[in-house]
C-alpha cells in the first residue's frame, strides 16, 4: 500500500524501515508528576508466543507509557532492573496494581517495600471462571460462581467483611463435596472437583490481596485500562511475524516511542 501510494519501490521502503529497526529510538519523554495527589503505576507483561514478553509501565490516568522492556520471562532480577530505572528518573508512586505475578511482587517488595499493592481483580475473578466454568451445571457450583461474580459489587469494607462470611460459609457447607476423591485400582487417589478446589483458594484469597484498593483513594482495582492501551499491539504481532526476533523488539519499541508522542500531543491540544 505504501509502495502504491508513495510510488516508492518496496525494496526501498524496506530499506528505510531497516535503518529503524537496526536502532532504539531516543527515550521515552518523561511525565510531569508535579501536583499530582497521587501516581499509582500499572505493571503487565504482554506474552508473543513462547519467544518473550514484553513488560508495560503505566500511570494510572494517563496513557503515556513510562517504561517497557523486553525479556524471556517475568523474573524478579529484571523487572527490579526497570523499576529502579524509573526511580532513578525520579517518579514516585504511591501505590502498583499488578495481576500478581511472583516476578513482579518479589520486584516491587525489592525496589518500593511497604508500598500498596493490588493485585489485579480482572486477573483473580478471570482465574476462578477458567477453574469452574462459564455455565457450571452442579448447582453448587452456579452458587460459587454467583459468589465470584458479586466481587464486582464490593466496594466498601463492610461489604466485603459481608462476603467473605458468604463464601467461608460456601465452604463449610460443601466441605465434604470439595473432599470428594477417586480412587484407581492400585489405590492412587485425586480430588475429584480440582477445578472448584482451585476456585475456592482463589476466592478465600481475595480478601487479603485484591481489596487494597479499598483502602487508598483512587487506587485502580484492576490492570484493565493498561491492557486496553497496549492489547492492540497483539494485532501488530499477527501482522509482522515474519520480522526476525531482534527487528520485532526494535519494532515494538519504536511503536511505543510515536504512540507516546501521539498521546502527549492530544494531551497537548486539550490543554490549549
């Protein structure tokens, strides 16, 4: 298309696009946190295939990427690596909403210890659905999914006092159903309902780490509105897997570098 438009060969357009690809673009601008009454950053790694994943910073309320980088897998060591790097361009953050991830706790208990720390509502409510199903069929499992689907209505400490009792209660009446076991015929054994084991883990959970937000004004509940800003670079994915590995990464970085300058100028323009 840009060929046709352009009148350009493509083999002279792939050339210039190369010279992209074989650099980093300059560093991301940097964002004004100056009387801001709070900064709450976002953290989520988006997975291409098996290959790596690339992980997101994001303040709340603003759709400027701080940071991003690009590793095999989400550990501790180099997401400390990026956190670090972003103190030391001298933000501040009162608070992370992350889905969680080992990797990311263990590197925000690193680099920010004692800051708040929810961990994403989506990803919890979204794990508990895979454990049992959209549309269960034992009526007791619909009662535990009507259970997990109230969390999006708690939004006070009372409330969520109130369903906690709920679902303890859940548990305590089905305790012989969650304990249920099949034996083969060398007398091994599993539980028959993991699935709904799994769920009830999760949701007993919840309380102690995905209601934080409950106790800091403005603090996001889930990850939701940085996937939304970054979920389209799937697309770009699917688009240009042929890239070798190496020009993929640059690509990436150069697609945040314009989608940064482009948000920065609407933000610019509404201001004026």
């Amino acid at each position: 298309m840009l060929s046709s438009m352009s009148g350009y060969s493509i083999r002279f357009l792939e050339g210039h696009f190369h010279t992209y690809l074989k650099q980093d673009p300059p560093q991301l601008p940097l964002v004004n946190q100056s009387g801001m009454e709070v900064a709450y950053l976002l953290i989520d790694g988006l997975w291409f295939g098996r290959w790596f994943v690339l992980m997101v910073y994001r303040q709340s309320q603003n759709l400027v990427i701080l940071h991003i980088s690009v590793v095999g897998r989400e550990v501790t060591t180099k997401i400390a690596k990026d956190l670090t790097r972003l103190k030391e361009l001298g933000y501040h953050f009162t608070g992370f909403v992350s889905d969680g991830g080992t990797g990311i706790v263990g590197a925000v208990n690193k680099v920010f210890p004692n800051a708040p720390h929810q961990i994403c509502l989506a990803h919890m409510h979204r794990d508990v659905i895979a454990a049992i199903g959209r549309y269960p069929k034992d009526p007791r499992v619909k009662e535990l999914k009507l259970l997990a689907d109230l969390v999006w209505e708690i939004e006070s400490k009372e409330a969520l006092k109130y369903w906690t009792k709920l679902i303890k209660a859940w548990v305590s009446k089905h305790l012989m159903f969650l304990k249920e076991k099949r034996y083969d015929s060398e007398g091994n054994w599993w539980y028959i309902h993991r699935g709904v084991r799994k769920a009830t883990r999760t949701l007993l959970r919840l309380p102690e780490h995905s209601f934080t937000f409950l106790n800091y004004h403005l603090m996001p509940k889930t990850t939701n509105e940085l996937e939304a800003s970054f979920g389209h670079l799937g697309k770009r994915w699917l688009s240009h897997r042929g890239l070798k590995r190496e020009r993929w990464q640059k690509f990436m970085k150069w697609f945040v570098y314009f989608y940064n300058q482009e948000k920065m100028a609407v933000s610019k323009q509404k201001k004026v």
